[in-house]
C-alpha cells in the first residue's frame, strides 16, 4: 500500500503555491521574508516527511517556529557573549 497523504516536500510545494498570489501582492521588501518562510519549512522536510501529518500546513508552522527560534537563540547568545544581554 501506498501514502494516503503527499509527501511533505510536495504538500510545502503545493501551499507554497497556493499564496502565490498573497506573496506578488506583498511589497516587493517583503518578498524575501515571505521565502525564506517556506525555505524554514522545506529546511525540515525530513522530519515532516517521517511524521507524514495529515495537515501539512502544522508541520509547516511549527518547522517555521522551530527555524525562528533558533535564530533567536542564537541572537541572544551573540547578545551575551557581547554583554548587551540582561
């Protein structure tokens, strides 16, 4: 038997799609903020793929805020190490 559901690449694939038409009416500035959201969730694949969600677009939320949340935590440590931090 086979997936009952796509494969995640091919479900961040189709999302990424499907606001194809809400990213061309961003400001051209945001653009890039807005792909590198679904780079965030492509980053993940292999996770996303072994969990095989049925809603894909969770499993793309939360690799986007796993992605967010390192990049904070690694501001924060470059912040201590420069000794900005509280």
């Amino acid at each position: 038997m086979g997936r009952t559901n796509p494969t995640y690449r091919d479900a961040v694939r189709a999302t990424e799609d499907r606001w194809a038409d809400y990213r061309r009416a961003l400001r051209r500035r945001d653009r890039p903020h807005f792909d590198r959201l679904f780079e965030h969730a492509r980053a993940h694949a292999d996770a996303g793929g072994y969990l095989n969600h049925q809603f894909a677009e969770i499993l793309i939320l939360v690799s986007v805020a796993l992605e967010q949340e390192r990049r904070i935590a690694s501001l924060e440590e470059r912040l201590e190490a420069r000794g900005d931090g509280e």
